[in-house]
C-alpha cells in the first residue's frame, strides 16, 4: 500500500499515519520527495480492509498494490479449478452448455424442452422458478411449484439443474431440488445471500452484476469460497453502457482477463447480454473463442408463448445451428463442447 | 402500447399479434403505412407484463406508451405525499437533515454523535448496524449489537432512527428497533426484501441503485407501495459513471424528476455520492436547490477512527457549516430545516 | 414517427401538429385512446430532422419508427461492400489483418516492422503520424516527416498504408501520402473532418467513438457517405465505461449488430480495447468468431521503446502466435486472412 | 510516480526501469516488499510523458503521483482566473448568464431575443452559427451569414457574443466576429482547435465532452493554456450515463471539485444536461448553490418554431422565472447576477 500525503501535510500527521501503520503490524518505509511525502506500507494488505486510514488527515490519495482478494486470485491457486456438478465437471477441456427456457412454466413445458436439449447432448439444463422482475406487474416466476417441475425433470431425464435463488430464506429449499445456485446479476452483492451460499454444499453460478467491476465480481466469489464452498463458476452477463442495440453490453474481456486473474471457470451468458435472439450465435461463437468454459443461453419452443424473455429465447432450429457452430469453434480451441 | 412490424411481416404475423391483444382485453388500431405497418393497443397496458409480446415473429419494435409503474405516479396521486416518522414529517415544507456516523461502533459513539446532532436540531439519526461491503474482509458491522445500541439512542435521546436492513430474513427484526427501514443502493431491486419492507409498517428509505435509472428506482417503490405500505422515501445518491473524482456522479436531476413524476418525497445523499468530505457541503446546497425533501449525511467527531467510510465523514465543525449553509438556501426556497 | 400527446393536451395543441405534418409533406393518422392521444405520421421522417417538432406544446413524446440513416443500412442496400484500397479487398471473404506500430518514430522503425509483417502475408500498415494525445505534454508524432516516411514504406514494400488524419485542415496532405484515411475515436463527430474525408477518394476507417453508439457510428458513416464517397470500413475499439481492467470495453456485439443492419465491412481494435498486450489475442479471436472483416492491432520489435502505447504493442513473437490463432478461427468462419 | 513490479519480475526488469529513470533525469528509490518490489521515481512525472515505460518488462501497474495538468491547477495559480470579455468580467463575485437561442435563424429572431436579453439584464448572448449534428439530414446552421447576423447584434446592442466554432479550419474566421470562440463537446479533445484557439486572442468557452472525466478536461485546457491563452472558462454540460429521463446527466460536483482543483471559473449547461425545459430552472439554481461562476441556457420566444433544440429553449416567461430564481440563490452565495 502507498499513501500519498498533500504538500501542505504536517509531520505531525505523517507521524499519526506511521503510528498507525505499526499499531495494525505493518512495515512503513517513508520517502520524501521535493513535491510529495510517499509512505509506503509492507505487509498484509487486508488488515487495512478492518481498520481505515482513509480518514486521517494529511492523507491525499491511498493506493493498494495488493489485489483485494485472495482466495479466487490465481496468485493463491495457480491450476483450474474445475467444478464438479453432481458428475458434470464445468471447466478444464470440456465447454459446457446450460440451456433452457428462461422461467418454468408447466411440466409439459420444461418435460419438453429437457427431452429436445438432452437429446442434443445438454447435461446441465436452467429454468427459473423464483423470476427476479424490473416491474412487479411482471409474472414472477411459479415458485415452489416450479422447483418441484424442475426437481422431476431431474429425476426423469438425468440432467443436472440450475436455478436461481433470490434470497437467503429460501436457499435452503431451492438447495433440495436442483445441482447449481444461480446467484443473478442483481444480487451479485447481496452479500447475506452469498454467504449463505457460501455455505451450502452445491456449486454457485455467480453471474456478474450488471454495474460490476471484474474486481467486484471476484470480491463476490470471495465471500463464497471464505465460508468453505470452493465450487463457484463465474458468469458474463453483460453490463449497463449507454448502447441501446443490445439488453447490456456483453464484456467479452472477461473471460481472459478471469483467466488470467483467477483459477475460477468462466461461463457467458449471451442471452441476457444481447436482449435478442438475432446476434446470439454469433455471442456465443466469441465465448468459445475467447476461452470461456460455457455459455449458458436461453431457449424456447414457442417463444411467443413464453411467460418471459421470448424476445432472448432461442427456438428448437436456433439452437441446433448454434450448437453446431459452437462446436465448430471448440474443436480449434481444443474443447469438447457438452 | 405501439407495435412496430419489421418491413417483411407478412399478414399471417400481424393477424396473430391483433388476436393476442385482443385475447388479454386491449383494442388493437391498425395503420399500414409505406415503410411499415403499426397497430396501436389501447388498454391497460400492464396487462402486457404478464403476456408479453416480444416474441411474436414479423415485430421490429414494441413501444410502452403509459408508465410502467402506478401507485408512485402523481398522475395517480396528485398530492405530495408526508412521510410521517412517528411525529417528524419527512416532505412537504420542512427539509429535513437525517445524520450520524456510516456505522454504529460503540455506545459511547453513538450517544456522543447523537446529542450533538440532538442540539443541532436534527430529529433523525442515521447509523448502520448491519453494513453491506463489497470486500469480505473489512468491516462488516456489530449487527444485532448495534440495533440495541440505536434503540437506547432512541429512548435517550427521542431521535428517530434509520438504519439499513439486508435481508428479509431479518428484517423484522430491524424493524422492532427502528424507525425507518432503509433499503441500500445494491439492494434496490432485491424484490424479496421490497415487498417484506412493503408488509412491515414502518416508513422506508428507498436508495437508488448505483446502476439504476430513475424509472427503477420508481417501479422499486412499486413493489412496496403494492403491499400496503405507502411511506416510501426515495433517495438520490449518485451512480456510476467512469468519473473518478468522486465515488460516485451525484444525479441531481433526478430531484425535479421525481418531483415531476411522482408524489412521493425524495432526499439526497451527498457523502456517498461524493465520497470525500470537501465538497459534501456544496452538494447539500444543490440538493436544497433542486427542490429535495431532505439530505442524509455521515458524521463522526473523530473520523480518522470511525470504521468505515470516515475520508466522507463530516467532523463536527463541518457539519455546522453545512447546516448554515443549508438553512440560508432553504430559506430562499420556501423551507424549514429540521 | 408517432407523436403521443400529454394527457393535458388541447384540441388546439393536436391540432397545430397535424397542420405543421401537413405543411411539410407527411400524411397523419390521428387515433384517441382513453389515457392518451396518438398522431401517426406516414412518410420520410428524415423531414423532420429539418423541421423538428419538438417543442410543439402538448406533446409528451416522439418516437422515430425509421432508422435516421439511409446510405449507411442494409435496407438501402442489401449486398455487402467490399472495400477496394488500391487492389486490396477489405471485406467479402477475406479477414483483413492492418498492423503496425502505434507512431512513427523513425525510418529505420518503420521499414523495419513493414519488412516483418510483408513477411508475415499482411497487407495493409498502420502507423501513426499525426497522434491525438490526451495530455499535451505526450509525444504528437512526427507530422509531415512522418507521412513521408509511411510514404517511403508504402513505395519500397508496396504495402498499403492506413494512417489517421486529425483535421479537415491538413486531410488532402495526408491524402497525398497515404492509402486509408483514418478518422480517429475522438474525431467521430468532428463533422467537419467527416466531411472533408466525404469528398476525397480514399477509402476511410471510422472509428466508433469512445462514448457514441453504434447507432451514431452509423451517421457518422452517412456524412462520408452522402459527400460521395462510398468505401467506409467501420471499426469497434471499445467504448468507456467503469470497468478499469481494460482501456475500454470492447462492444463485440457491435459486430454482428453492423453486419444485420448495414452493409458497410467493419473490423475490431483489439489493441485499444485492451490496453495492454496480454488479452489481444483472445479478443482477435473473438473478432474473427463474431463475424468481423478484420482486425488493426499494434506490433513493435522493442514495446519498451515505443514512443507510444507500448504496453499494448504485440511484439513479433505475439503478433505470430496471434496470426496463427486467428488463421485457425477463420478456417471455421470460412474466411482466408490476408 | 511509482511502479509496482510482478511478483516475478526479475532483477534485470527492475534494473532496466531505474537506469531508464537516471537517463531521463527523475532519481528512482526501490524498496522491495515480501509480496511486490515497489520503486518510486523523484522528479517532474511530465517527462514520463514523452519517454513512457508502459511496455517495459516486469511491471505490473504505474501509478502516478503527480497531477498531469500544471498551468490549469490550482497549485499553479493560486488566484481565482477572472476572465475578461472585453469589459465584462466572468469568474469572481458575479454570476453570470449567458443566453440565447440554440441557433441563430434570422435577422429578426437574433435581434428580438437581443433586445429581450438585454432588458434583463444579460451581457452574454450565445447563438450557433455552425451546429454539429449528430444527423447530417438536421439544420446545420447558417454558417458565415449566421456569424454576420451574431457581429450585426453586437455592435446594435453591445451584448458580447459567444458561438461555437467547429474546426481550426475556420477558427479566424469567427473569431473576427465574437466575443468568445466556444469549443462544444464533441470536440473537446480535438487538439488541432484547442491549440489553434490557443494562439488566438479571444476567450475560449471550454464544453466538457460528453464522456470526458474532468481530468480530461483540465488536460484539454492545458493545450489551450500552453499555447498562452489565459482566457478559458470551463463548462459542465452533463455527461452520458444510462439514465434516459435526462438527454445528458448534469455532474454538479464537477463544479466543486473545478473549485478545487483549478483556478479557472466553471459555468454550467443546464439546457443541453436536461433536454427539456421543464427542469432547467431547478438544474439552474443547483449550478449557483454549487459555487458556478454562471450558466448558458438556450432561450427562445417561439420554441415550436426553432429550428433546433426547441424542446430544450426556455420561453421568455420561463426565462424570467429562472432569472428571479437564480437571483435569489446568488444572493445567498454572495454573489451578483449579470
């Protein structure tokens, strides 16, 4: 950590900082420059994270050398770390697709596109029960009843499930029926839920906020991973920028920047991203070819009659061109595409 | 609501959209012009909410006419709403001053900071008993601890109090403390919580998120506003934007927004906003300018201990000149500050 | 265009507008709702822009339904263009790779990297006489000296040159010298330079704009376009926001977004959007997998030498690995680079 | 400045950088942690402008010390800059109120809104000769006739006269005719006109670009400032955000941090930050609580007759209201309006 103190800082204040610094048992090396006074602080750095100096006076700017977080840093782990879904592993060579319809809407609906997307070779499958919604006019999603539709299309075609849990109350039940937590973009700091999460024992989908830094998102898995649960799979889900094409502009340096940053597997959400079904293939294509581990997109039989995002979701002919592009692209990446 | 054809819609696609208005009660008005054909829906448009259209083939582009949100609209209620915190109204002519430290620290903190705001006539105190960080390894408040130590603030000194509630899970617990709920920035669209907040009979304090347009912020008091609970006071307190002078840019236009578009009472937040201390009382001027209800801001008589966020802390010096300050502009603008 | 009226508006206010559409040549279709009133308006809306409506009294809002660029989009013409620089196509089925070094430092610099890429199989060079630099105590190129030397590359190694032009003033100098005029991502609504470039032959490389939207890009392209020159080639490079890993966001979906909505080729700045080396190739590769016309990146033997932007130049050892990645995406893509 | 090594940075990495450092005159200092090396280099950080170590090897981050803009800074120029338009003063204890209609449109409309300024006391009128336009279909000013039209009022009724100039190109030109050359956003950083309005002898109204930090604007007016122009009033006129209610969003504390930071005056744009007239009194009087030196609002007697920005001309009875209302705030703040 350097602290950068102002021309007019006294040594009395300097003094105070130093104290300071040795109190919480760092090291202080003090440099005076003609224009500015530079402190430099050695040691750990999250010490400071407990106990402040921004507040002291005489203090122009603190700067961190040390990233803020340690347990998803590849500094801490240097090999992938590849989750293991009830037997699906998400990371290391396989590309994995999560697909399905963007909420539960009846059994015959989620039976269906299960039955259509195994047959594709899907192994982890997604469908919303509890919907968070901009407008509570909005259909916010079956609920219980549509954790028990998912928890049986479960049992009856082998896939694996993830779904979306809004808060800590109920992470419990929604840890009975299905294999991945969904921790969405609008709760990426809700920090009781991730906690919470933290400890469950089933792997989280944690997708980046969608006002997020890259850092905020790796600060996000840190509160997973220091309750115990190492099993956490990152998401791109696209963020708010002034464009208006696109639902949020999907922030495709993500995925190499987390895979230089962390050991943690990355998946893209193309869906959420582009708000429209034209320009989908072509997102995910750049989620395999910037090195992402999976895309997780949506899809629909009847788009028009889905209770949410038919405008996103990809039909039955939609879904079987991008898979077969993406498969494309895999195959020169060097990843088996499941 | 107007929907927009792509210029190759066939009669087929137009058909089918005109049977589906009409399925769900609103009439469809048909235009065909050269370039493209639009068909007009009157009704109530959130009728649409539930049966979204955004997936028919043949449309380019769907158009809300009317307002998303109801109950927050002055076209609803035409009257300001006075939010009465058990005897200290909050809107109409009075601008009121809520302060006090970002987090509770001890009880000697507490009561020091709460008879000197007592004595300079402010009647809400603010303290964070519960803290949202977006690091894990800083400090994360004294919890249940910390809501005792408000609720003997409040019987000592008859401050009312606001405090922020995280969860659901405990927030009734907060409210038996409490005199305000207060709902932070990152939880603005955590739905669970709003329609909670909307059962409890507490007056709430409704934060805009940091990445959250001021069309959300109105449909986020939707949501409690629906339950019953109609005190509901909005909060501006800057978003995110690549400035990097402040923590965060201060939207002061979303004052005389709110004051166009909704009833309900609005205040502003210049601590967070700014981040650091200098300029906080420029920004509660402006905040009196623009026609707000009130400000919230962070006071601590020793700002270089306090655990959190003390570089935006106010000393107590500076919040007496903030106060003059504020008080010479409300004069002008027609109002009392308490 | 549809006008939708306040709910206070008079019979007058309507009035007045269905007179103004009439003057100036469009036909409207007036329909009343129970909330609202709406005017259609059938013809070209691109009259308005000359005749704006506004601030007509009673109007709440108004909503383009054609797109405000002709020239630029597909709709106007279907079939691809390819751009021709002197012999070299830039679009169709080859994936154009321009590359060089950020400024022009010296002959010996420049000959030296047009050698290695002509070897290389690239095409088209890029580098940098006149440099637009946010502090003006940053090197600013060589200016004339500069083009003389890109002129020299240009006649030993017949390599095609790109180089930016930074005012209207000096445009027909760096026409002289040069194949491609580039129009930087500051310059993007310098109208004036749009203009000017509009009325040269030489084909022109636009540059979204670090904070415009892809529909602005697009206007931007029809200034050019309307002054009779035909061969624009856009480029994405990466827009601002708060995320601070990277220089800029690189808005990939811009890409496939270009590609549905004008036939104009466009290519992506890896170099610009990354800010620095490590990530460029995987954002090439997503360039290429999102269906691009090519790539610009920023190559330099000896980056800790570069007068600029050295942290984002591939040294030779990267552009290779780069090459030889992209060559095998575009194999998939159906596209041969050059 | 300090440079933060990679863990694995090697004792030749580092060696490089502090040889590189003597030869360029700044005097390095290493010290060398458990978990980085960190060297601090002593010296005018200017110079790392021209001979930058970006690319160097081994180095993780650069971070510098020392602000990068000097004449603009207020530890330059200790004095508030008042600037001097020919007679009348802009910065110190006035207020001022630029105004006018967004373009000039005919000899009768410029001299009516003239004559109406005048009355109220306004010394200042702004009114665009050339209009950049996003769209190249919309009114593009009427060019020389329309700064004949600015130089006819002038000299008939002593207003002093601001209009924006678009291109270095013309620059002489209009400045024979005004007062003040004003540098609108878009072109904020286009260099060639900062430096060309830099040797001219006229005041220069400095817009903030739209998407610029407000470092980058001190840097902009450095290259003003450098070329010996003294003369530069800043201008905060809203930035792009996602926020759609507003055409811009209005960052009010960049006037306190101007304040701050710099001792040129900073008036602010509520026209062009709002869009529509409705909430640009609030916004005006925000702009004196913050300490502005004035604003620029556009102002005309028949907005449904303008030929741009009519939605966002205050009519003369708004311009009155607003008048009265800022008054009463200067008041306050101790300032005259005029």
């Amino acid at each position: 950590m350097i602290i950068v103190f102002k021309p007019e800082a006294t040594d009395k204040h300097i003094e105070r900082v130093v104290e300071r610094l040795k109190e919480i048992g760092m090291t202080p090396h003090l440099s005076r420059g003609v224009a500015r006074t530079i402190l430099g602080a050695i040691g750990d750095e999250r010490l400071l994270e407990e106990h402040p100096l921004d507040a002291f006076e005489g203090i122009e700017r603190i700067i961190p050398i040390l990233k803020p977080y340690k347990l998803a840093s590849r500094e801490f782990k240097n090999d992938d770390t590849v989750v293991d879904v009830d037997g699906v592993k998400v990371g290391g060579e396989t590309f994995t697709v999560m697909a399905g319809p963007c909420a539960v809407e009846s059994e015959e609906q989620v039976l269906r596109i299960a039955h259509f997307l195994k047959e594709r070779g899907v192994r982890i499958m997604r469908g919303g029960a509890f919907k968070p919604r901009t407008s509570p006019y909005a259909f916010q999603g079956l609920g219980l009843e549509g954790l028990k539709l998912l928890s049986k299309v479960r049992s009856e075609t082998g896939l694996k499930i993830v779904t979306e849990v809004l808060d800590a109350q109920n992470a419990d039940l929604v840890a009975q029926h299905v294999d991945i937590l969904q921790i969405g973009a609008r709760n990426m700091q809700n920090f009781e839920l991730l906690k919470k999460c933290g400890r469950l024992r089933r792997p989280v989908l944690l997708k980046r906020g969608m006002s997020s830094t890259i850092q905020e998102l790796f600060l996000a898995a840190e509160y997973i991973l220091m309750e115990g649960n190492h099993d956490v799979i990152l998401c791109e889900r696209g963020i708010k920028t002034f464009e208006t094409f696109t639902r949020n502009t999907l922030d495709i340096s993500a995925v190499p920047i987390a895979k230089l940053e962390s050991h943690l597997p990355i998946i893209v959400d193309p869906s959420h991203a582009a708000g429209f079904r034209a320009i989908i293939p072509a997102l995910a294509r750049t989620a395999v070819a910037a090195g992402a581990d999976g895309i997780i997109v949506e899809v629909h039989y009847d788009p028009e009659k889905a209770l949410c995002d038919g405008q996103q979701a990809l039909r039955e002919s939609d879904f079987d061109r991008l898979m077969d592009e993406v498969r494309r692209v895999a195959a020169v990446m060097g990843r088996t595409v499941q």
